[in-house]
C-alpha cells in the first residue's frame, strides 16, 4: 500500500501534475511558490494574511526585491493564492514556511508551526507529502510536527509522508537565486527522502539528501550560527584595530588576498533580520536539554547585540571633537533595513541605534529608499517617515550614521552635503570629492 502511494505520489511529481501547496507567502514562501509555478506545477499558495492574499492574486509584490512580474508567474499558470486552508484537501504535497521567532525568554517559538500542522491535520489523506521549510531545532519535525499530523489516525511514514528541508533563500542576493541553490532534505523513511527529493529535484541546481529530518535541521542551524560567529569575530576585530589605529576594512581586504583557509566576512552596526539573530538560540535552547551550553553562540550574541554601543560611541565621539553633546544634535540615519538593498528591517540594528540615540536626547530621522514608513516591531513604535535627501536637509545634520550600504544611495552627494558622517559600512571608503568629516565606527 504504501510502495502503491509513493509510486503514484512519485508519478504526479515527475509529470508535475502534483498540486502543490506552500503555506506562508513570507520572503521564503514566496519565491518558492513563483519556482513550482515556472516548474509548471499547480501551486497553491495560503496564508492566514488576507492582505498578502489578495496582493498574489492582483500580481502585486508585497516584498521589495521581488517585482510585480515575477509574482504575476503565478496567475499566468492559474496558480491562486487563498486563506481558505480546506483546499489542502486538494494538495499532493504540502510544504510549510512559516514564522519561527524567540520568545520573550528567547526560547524557541513553534507555536505557527503547531497551529499550521492543526491545519493540514484536518485535512490530511493518504499519499500526500509534507515537508517543513522553516527553520528550527533539531528534532522538531519528528516530535512537534509528525504527532500532530497523526492525531486524525494517519501515520507518517506509512499513509503520508514527512521530511525536512531547510531554506537558503537569501533575500535580494542576484547572485544566488533561489532555482540554484542546493536543497538539502531529509526524510523520515527512505520513501519519505525519495519523493521530497523528487519535488526538490524538478525547481532547484541540486539536492543534498541527508540521513534524516534532524541532520538536515541541524545543516540549517549550522550554516546560521557559522555566519553569527564569524560576523562576531570580525566585529571584535573592527573594535581591537580601532582602538590600535587600524581599518579593519583595510585589514580584511588584504587577508582575502589568501587563497584558501580565509573567508572575508564584514562589520557592521549589529545583526539583524529573521535568521542569524534568532536561529542560533534554537540550538542553544535545545542543547540544554542534552545537558551541553553552547558558549560560542552566546558570546557571538553577547559581541553582536553590543555593536550599536559601540558605534553610539563612535558618534559621541566624533560629536565632541566638534564641540557638540549628543543631546539637541540632529542626526540622520542611513538605512534601517538590517541589510543592503532589502526592505527588511526586522531585528535591524539601526533600529536598536536610533532607540539609543533618542534615549539620549538626540533628535532621529532616518533615510532609508526601501523602508518609506517605519512599521511598528515587537520591541519598537517609532511612527517616523523617511525624508528626503537634499543638500539643505543634509546640511541641517549634525551628524549622518551610514547604517545599511544600500546601492541606491548616491554617496557622492552625501559626502559632498553633509558635514559628518559615521560610516559603520566602509560605505565611503575610495570615494573622491567628499568634504564631509568621516569617521568609521
Ligand atoms: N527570510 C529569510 O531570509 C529566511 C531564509 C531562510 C530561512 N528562513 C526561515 O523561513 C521561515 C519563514 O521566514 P520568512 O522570512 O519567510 O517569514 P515571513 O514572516 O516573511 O513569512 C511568514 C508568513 O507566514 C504567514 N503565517 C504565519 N502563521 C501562519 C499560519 N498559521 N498559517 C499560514 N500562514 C501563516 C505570515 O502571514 C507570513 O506571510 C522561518 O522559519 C525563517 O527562519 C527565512
């Protein structure tokens, strides 16, 4: 019986016939469902926001790197997006990407991937496939998700099948699209493997199949908190060499020159976004448990939290060798996107710093072509407009913090009008004509 579903599932997935659906049209959810579309499989996309709903169907993008014609993909092979969530009934496979955030204890929140598999579980039949995308702990699918799905009678591995596979989709990065990226998958029995790597095989360059779901958690976890480290190490080097005279920018361009057993990462304000932050504590959370704590991912934490210190620092500084207090200045940020040329600006840093900043009496506006209105964040309300840059505006600050490098900001003009800039990015480095003081924070 099961050998019977896995061939039939297996079929549908090699003729592309297999309806497929993704839940949660986030910044993973999203570019995923457009690949299935161009793939030319039936894809249904759900998600419990109405609004993200209706935008996918009028082929609208909601997600600044992704253009009005890559989602109308989606409506020109009659791929709808709907909150109705009985239509998993309809679906072949069923692949998961929603939110994974921290607590408030900053402990791992799987509450939406509970709720979700609620959701499929009403609706769940025999030889449908599912498969979690976000990104957790290891151990999560085989005992948060798989009992859930179960609960209506059905076994996972018999009657349904259930894998792991993590995304890599890195937003804004035209370098990498998402149809080149590996996938690695890993499933809770061979059959399990075999079909999500059939699925995995028809939208990407390459699957890595792995021994099971929790190796395949743990590939994900290790990819984040590789990043948290290294961007921590650098960014304690860009302290120590500040403090010895050095540019660590200068430092690094140079150390890259070795052609193997070095790899360049960058400083910067801080980390932000939905992943490096908050995924490495997944681990954390759940190595405690086994008795084991995790000090690297702690002290990468501990180092890249503090870094909008560090640069308040820089900025208090530069401020008094003019003879100002911060208090009264007027300071302009620059990007509050926690990276270049996204529209991202969850966990960001220049939202940490404009939060310092304001706490010490300085008077905050920010910059930023991708982010036109600030939204409210768990931790922060700031209700403040992106203004606009002209030579008068520039001139009016005392003082302008280049937060995130994003491309479409000419900083020429920046460091021709303003009279300070704090650059935390090397933003300004090899630029001719600039007559604004610039110091690196
Ligand atoms: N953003 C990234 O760059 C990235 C990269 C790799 C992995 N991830 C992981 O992918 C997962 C999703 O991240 P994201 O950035 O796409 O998040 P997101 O917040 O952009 O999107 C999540 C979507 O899920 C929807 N949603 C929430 N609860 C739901 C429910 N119960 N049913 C249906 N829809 C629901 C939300 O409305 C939202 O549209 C997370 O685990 C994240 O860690 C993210």
């Amino acid at each position: 019986m099961n050998q019977e579903r896995e061939r039939a599932l297996l079929k549908k997935i090699k003729s592309r016939e297999g309806i497929t659906g993704i839940i949660g049209m986030g910044y993973v959810g999203l570019p995923l469902a457009i690949e299935f579309a161009k793939a030319g499989f039936p894809v249904i996309s759900l998600d419990i926001d109405e609004h993200k709903v209706n935008r996918i169907n009028a082929g609208k993008s909601y997600i600044g790197h992704i253009s009005d014609q890559a989602i109308k993909v989606l409506s020109e092979h009659n791929c709808l997006a709907t909150s109705d969530f009985s239509r998993l009934g309809e679906t072949d496979c069923v692949l998961i990407c929603v939110p994974t955030p921290l607590t408030r204890n900053h402990e791992p929140d799987v509450s939406f991937i509970k709720s979700t598999a609620e959701t499929i579980a009403r609706h769940l039949h025999p030889g449908q496939l599912v498969v979690l995308e976000s990104t957790t702990y290891p151990g999560t699918t085989r005992e948060v998700l798989k009992p859930i799905l179960e609960h209506g009678g059905l076994t996972a591995g018999r009657d349904f099948f259930l894998a792991y596979s993590p995304e890599r989709e890195d937003p804004g990065n035209t370098t990498f699209p998402t149809a080149s990226l590996p996938k690695v998958v890993g499933g809770l029995t061979d059959r399990c493997l075999g079909l999500a790597c059939a699925l995995y095989e028809s939208i990407v360059a390459a699957v890595v199949p792995v021994s099971s779901p929790e190796t395949a958690e743990a590939t994900k976890l290790l990819e984040n908190i590789f990043r948290s480290v290294n961007i921590a190490l650098v960014n304690e080097m860009k302290m120590v060499f500040h403090r010895m005279g050095l540019d660590i920018w200068e430092v690094i361009a140079a150390a890259k020159s070795k052609p193997f057993g070095f790899m360049p990462f960058y400083p910067g304000p801080g980390l932000g976004g939905h992943c490096i932050p908050i995924d490495p504590f997944y681990l954390t959370w759940r190595a405690r448990e086994f008795d084991i704590s995790t000090r690297f991912i702690e002290l990468a934490g501990e180092i890249n939290t503090a870094m909008p210190l560090f640069v308040l620092a820089g900025v208090v500084e530069a401020l008094n060798d003019e003879m100002k207090s911060l208090k009264g200045s007027r300071i302009l940020l620059l990007g509050v996107a926690y990276k270049k040329d996204v529209d991202d600006m969850r966990e960001s840093p220049g939202l940490r710093l404009m939060e310092l900043l304001q706490q010490r009496g300085a008077e905050v506006d920010y910059h930023d072509p991708h982010i036109s209105v600030l939204p409210a964040t768990r931790k922060y309300r700031f209700e403040k407009q992106s203004v606009d840059l002209t030579s008068e505006s520039l001139q009016a600050y005392d003082a302008v913090i280049i937060v995130t490098d994003h491309s479409a900001v000419d900083y020429d003009f920046i460091g021709r009008e303003a009279g300070l800039i704090i650059d935390t990015r090397n933003a300004m480095a090899g630029r001719t004509g600039v007559s604004a003081r610039v110091v690196k924070a």
